[in-house]
C-alpha cells in the first residue's frame, strides 16, 4: 500500500448485530493477536512462537538481577556501604515495578515491537506527537545498542576473570577482552540466526539453569563463608567516593543498584510483542512476574554477599576485576570450586547478551518500518523463510563490535559509551510514563464496552484510546504512575553524576556528553531529514480487524 492510503485511519471491526463483542471469540490466538495487530495498523510478518512460560525464561534471563548484583557489586558498595546497597536495592526494585507496571498498562493497550515510540505517538498531543516520537526513536535504538555492547563487553571480560583466577600469571590486557566480546556476540548471532526456531525452548532452559544456578552459587556460599554481623550489614554505611553528605553518596550508589538490575529497567519482554501469543495479556503478566521473581532472587542474593564478603580490601582490588570472583575464593578456599561458580555467573552472562541482540534487533527493525533512521527501505526487511528482521539483527551486530574497538583505546570512554542503556532507555520511559500519568488523569482513556470491540489506538491518535485487557484502575493506578515518575527522574539525575570527588578526566562521568550528543544529533537529523519521511507508525492495513 503506498502514499496516503497507508497512512488511513484504522476503522473498528465489525460486529454482527444484535451481538456483543464478549460473545465473539476468534477461531485461534493467531488470529486474535493478529487482528490486534492490525487495529494498529500492523501486519502479521513475524511468527509468534513464543508463550507465557518461555518469555517469562526470556525476560528473567535477561534481567540478569542475581547475576548483577555479584557482577557490579563495586559501585553501589562504595558509595552506600552494605546498609545502603540493602536499602537502595529495595528502592530500586519498588521503582522499577512501579514503572513497568505502568509499561505493563501501555504493552497491553498497544502490544507492538515499537514499544515507547509508538505509545508516544498514541499518546502526546498532536502538536508534539510526531517530534516526541521521533527522539524517544532514536533514544531506544541507541540505548539498545548500547546494551547489546555491554552485554558482550561484560561476558568478555568475565572470562577474562575467570582466566586470572586459574592462572595468575595471564596479564589481562583490553585488546583480549575486546576478541572474547566478539566471540561472546557472535554465539550470540548464531542463536539467533542459525538455530532461531528453538529459541523459545531455549530460553525455557536458561530459565532453568537461572533459578537453580542462584541455589548452586547461595548454598555453598552461605555454608562456606565466615558470617558478618546483621549490625554490620544492616547498619554500616560508607561513603568511599568522598561526597560532602552520607545522603548524598547513598543517592550516587542507587545507580549501582540500577546496573546491578540490569535489563529490569531494560523489560525486552515488550521490543518481542509480535513473536508473542495473546500478547496484550501475557506480555503484562510476564513482566511484572519477571520483575517480581528477579527481584527476590537478587534480594537473597544481596544478603547472602554482604554477610559472607569477607577480606573487604582483598575483595574491592581483585587482580579478577570482579570482587565476586574474590568472595567466592574466600568462602570455597579452592580455585576449582569458586571457578565452577563464577563459570555459572558468566555462562548466564552469555545468555543475556543472546536476549539483548534479539531485543535490540527488533527495535530497530520496528522504528525502520516506521521510517525513523536511514536506510529504513533495507532495515525493515524480513528473511522470509525464517520471520527474522536479518538486516536489522546484522546492522546490530556490526555497531557492537565496533563500539568494542573503543575499549581497546580507552575503557573509560567505552563505558560513557554504553552509559546509554540507562540514560537513554530511562529518559524514553519517563516521556512514555508522564503522557500515560496526563492521559490516564483527565480522564481520555475509555474502557472497552460490551457494545464495541476495544479500539486499540494507532500512531495517528485518531482513534478513541481504550484500556488493553490489563491494568490498574482508578486511584490506585494513578498513584503507581506518579510514583514511577518521581523515580525516573531522581535515578536520571544522578545517573549523570561521577562516582567520586574530585572528578579527574579517567573518573569524570561523560554520559550526559553521550545523551546529549544522541539528542543533538536526533533533533538535527529530524528538521533535516526525518520530518520529511517520518510520520509517526505508519499504519499498514487499511481497515481494523481481519
């Protein structure tokens, strides 16, 4: 369909009179959740082999919570001390399931790979919807990006830990982390690519081996180890980053809390939405599920750690660069033992990198559908034989290992770099979430009725917003909203802040260098190029419905 007759406003579906839209029920979940789709002007071109149980093994596997919480436990030690990660993390954990309870509200009403774009451009006022949509766009592919390197840049050197723990001689050199990166990405590619039809089932297993590693790692570690008081870690803070207040510092540490969460601020679970059965239902459920479950298990973690940690100056200057990996020798006292456990850590590592790249590949095949970036006519294309956005995935692919050359020069502006996955990802969620909070308060977003279908809004807005099947009504779902506003905002401001005073150029924090550059750049590119092409989602289908 070409020009204007693309860009139609989608019309409800029929229903034969005398009947309720209750009373009707689709022939199958393929043809409720496409119908879904068009009502949001999409086609059906990706296959949805993906459930409740093997997206929950996705997103938990991605969230990597009691994974972070060993693999980062450095920066919100340092600033907080055990008594500020312990308080810190629960902070973190309440804010980031009051915020993707408030996602969780937006998937279910629009269940597209486009995620907050798109619920941007259904939910800003016209003045702005197309603008705003445009930079929250560019926000997410880039924080995506920036996370798929990460990923690999973490697994990469985590091996590399792993290599200083059984041979103390190895000299552990950048340019070595930067070729396991690589290697780390392309396992990743190949899972994706070559074997992608069993992905859903091996996610089912990663799911596995997350929830049993967690007891694999906690039990041995909590017989092993010498015990700290409760005084100690409940009690102690510590402000190693030399800030004027312990306040402060604590609210400098939270950031770590939020690395240690890792992809629990990232949710892929929604950038998947089109390779999802009955996604406007299960891809809520399977969100605040994840987000509970990683949360408690990353809670357990914590405590475990902070009582077992041992030689805390042997810990925080591990030749390794990983103090778990430290912990673990204390507590085992044998490099057989503690390898084995930290091999665990690194393996479930991999596994997160092989979600990213999946995650952030669909992202920015959406946004190329929509014609948000160059060259859109190429990255929107779909291998037919698979339903896999190839071109996407292979662009994805090549800026990881390029933005991996960067840590070979200088792994201080690598990690600017990749500060991305938080400072982009978050600022999309706060737009996302202060439109929902305006909306949802004055009172333009119907529930679905007995008479009508529900009308799943479309990139234009022309279309009356209704409630998807899942949500938090009335007061109370207001106040989530708010509250993970407040929460957005104060982890934005100090995710732009350096972990120590004074701040030397190697220590200084460049990520809002970073943010502001993709801003910059964005809001150029648009006035320049993008308005010309870019008109929010492009609506596909002419007419809702089947």
């Amino acid at each position: 369909m070409e020009g204007a007759k693309e860009l139609q406003t989608l019309g409800p579906v029929e229903i034969p009179k005398g009947s309720t839209y209750s009373e009707l029920e689709a022939p199958s979940s393929y043809d409720r959740d496409r119908d879904e789709l068009a009502r949001l002007g999409k086609k059906q071109v990706l296959k949805r082999p993906f459930g409740f149980m093997s997206i929950l093994g996705f997103g938990c596997t991605m969230m990597v919570t009691w994974e972070g919480i060993l693999v980062l436990f450095v920066s919100a030690f340092e600033n907080g001390g055990p008594a500020g990660f312990v308080y810190g993390f629960l902070i973190v954990w309440i804010g980031t399931m009051a915020v993707f309870t408030t996602m969780a509200e937006m998937a279910s009403m629009a269940p597209t790979s486009g995620g907050q774009y798109h619920w941007i451009s259904m939910l800003a006022p016209p003045s702005s919807r197309k603008f705003l949509s445009y930079i929250t766009g560019w926000l997410t592919v880039c924080g995506w990006q920036a996370l798929v390197a990460s990923g690999g840049y973490l697994s990469g050197t985590l091996i590399q830990g792993l290599i200083v723990m059984n041979y103390p001689t190895y000299t552990f050199e950048r340019w070595h982390g930067t070729l396991l990166f690589w290697a780390c990405i392309f396992l990743a590619v190949i899972i994706n690519t070559v074997i992608s039809s069993i992905l859903p089932k091996l996610e089912g297993l990663i799911l596995v081996l997350h929830i049993l590693g967690f007891f694999a790692i906690l039990i041995p570690l909590v017989y092993m180890a010498p015990h700290g008081s409760a005084s100690d870690v409940f009690t102690v803070f510590l402000n190693e980053g030399g800030w004027p207040t312990q306040g402060l510092s604590f609210f400098i540490g939270l950031i770590g809390n939020v690395f240690s969460m890792l992809a629990k601020l990232y949710q892929p679970t929604f950038q998947m939405s089109e390779e999802i059965q009955n996604a406007s239902t299960v891809v809520p459920r399977s969100m605040i599920t994840s987000i509970a479950l990683n949360g408690a298990l990353g809670f357990g973690m914590l405590i475990a750690v902070l009582f077992c940690v041992g030689d805390i100056d042997a810990v925080l200057h591990t030749p390794t660069g990983y103090p778990f990996m430290e912990i673990f020798l204390q507590a085992t006292k044998s490099t057989g033992g503690s390898t084995v456990m930290a091999t665990i850590v690194t393996i479930l590592g991999i596994c997160a990198t092989i979600g990213f790249l999946a995650s952030s590949s669909r992202m920015t095949w959406s946004f190329a559908r929509d014609r948000g970036l160059p060259g859109w006519q190429y990255l929107n294309r779909v291998e037919p034989r698979s339903s896999i956005p190839l071109v996407a995935l292979t662009v994805t692919t090549t800026i990881a290992c390029l933005l991996g050359l960067i840590n070979i020069g200088s792994s201080t502006a690598f990690n600017d770099v990749i500060s991305l996955t938080i400072n982009g990802l978050y600022a999309s969620y706060f737009i996302c979430c202060s439109l929902l909070l305006w909306r949802r308060c004055t009172g333009a977003i119907k529930s679905p009725s007995d008479q009508s279908p529900p009308s799943f809004p479309n990139s234009t807005g022309t279309v009356q917003l209704t409630w998807g099947p899942w949500r938090v009504p009335g007061a109370l779902g207001i106040g989530i909203n708010a509250f993970g506003c407040v929460y957005l905002v104060i982890i934005l401001f100090f995710s732009f802040w350096p972990p120590a005073t004074p701040a030397t150029a190697s220590t200084m924090n460049w990520s809002v260098l970073m943010t502001g550059f993709v801003l910059g750049f964005s809001v150029v590119y648009y006035f320049v190029w993008g308005r010309r092409v870019y008109t929010g989602p492009v609506v596909e289908i002419e007419g809702g419905g089947r």
